[in-house]
C-alpha cells in the first residue's frame, strides 16, 4: 500500500469537504478547490478525516493513490493557510508594480512587460525589487510565479534577472585579463 496515499488528510471544523463520483471539492475560509478522483481512487469523509482508498493493485492505481492524497491535502492547506511564493530582481534599473489587475515589469527592455494577474492570486511589491506571489491554489501561484521569472531568467555572470528568494544562482568566473 501506498505510504502517502495510506495517510488520512485531516481538515479542520473550517474546512468542508463535498465528494462527488469524480471529483473533491474543499472548500474553506481562503475560497473553493475541485480536485478531479480518477478512476479506481474513492475518497471518504470520516471524523473530520479524508480518507483516500484503491480499488485494484496495478501500478497505475498506487500512483494515482498518493497523488490523489498529495492534492487534496495541498486543497486544504491552500483554503485555510494559503501559499506564497517571493521572487528577487537584480539589476540596475530593474523594478516592478501592480497597476489595477496587472503587475508591471522594467527588466531592462525597450518596454515594460505586463503580466494580468489571474483570479486568487495576489501580487504585492515591496521596496519595487521584492515580489511577493500569494493564493490559495499552489498549483496557480507556482506557475504565476514561474511565469515571472521566465520573463528575465537570472543570468550566472552577474546575476541580474528575476530569481526565487530562497534559489541560489550559480555564479561563473568572468573572462580573465591576461
């Protein structure tokens, strides 16, 4: 049996977990995530636990069991504590803003790249070179902010461009002067 896919996911008294035939809904304070059951997964509430179960014993089926599992208790945590992603800019000149519904970026190009942000995520700035991506759907704020990043990948001689907080640039030795 799958060890992750064996765990019950708890789930506090304001979390509400509505199962369907093919799906999971969980709904909390932060807003509302449907998670899609594949086929021969079954999920139950029981005791303010949601128990994850298989029907066969193939390969695909325990695969699909503690990914199941992972995405319904990523459901919860994201409906009661949110997830957050911070991003750095490095670089002369280099900025951000939030501007209404799109966030504003001065990379070092003749023009400003925009980025709309989608609904339940939140950007906010601080100091014009920190980011801060924010929401309620991990899988949302890591492609936002992996969408930030890619608009200027940090670069390992200087290690100007947009990077994670917590990445650590692998920096090259320049050309040496003879």
């Amino acid at each position: 049996m799958s060890r992750i896919g064996k765990m019950p996911v708890p789930f506090p008294d304001t979390v509400n977990i509505s199962v369907g035939e093919e799906s999971v809904e969980v709904k909390g304070p932060k807003g509302s995530i449907t998670t899609a059951l594949p086929r021969g997964i079954n999920c139950k509430v029981e005791n303010g636990n949601a128990i994850i179960t298989r029907e066969e014993d193939t390969k695909q089926a325990r695969a699909y069991h503690g990914l199941t599992r992972s995405l319904i208790s990523n459901a919860v945590q994201g409906v009661t504590e949110g997830y957050k992603k911070e991003l750095d800019i490095v670089g002369v000149g280099y900025k951000a803003s939030v501007e209404g519904n799109k966030a504003v970026f001065n990379l070092g190009f003749s023009h400003p790249k925009e980025l709309v942000i989608p609904d339940g995520i939140e950007i906010t700035v601080d100091k014009a070179t920190h980011v801060v991506v924010t929401g309620y759907d991990k899988q949302m704020v890591g492609e936002v902010a992996a969408r930030i990043r890619s608009m200027r990948k940090p670069e390992p001689y200087q290690g100007k461009g947009v990077h994670y907080s917590d990445e650590t640039i692998l920096r090259k030795v320049g050309k040496a002067a003879s």
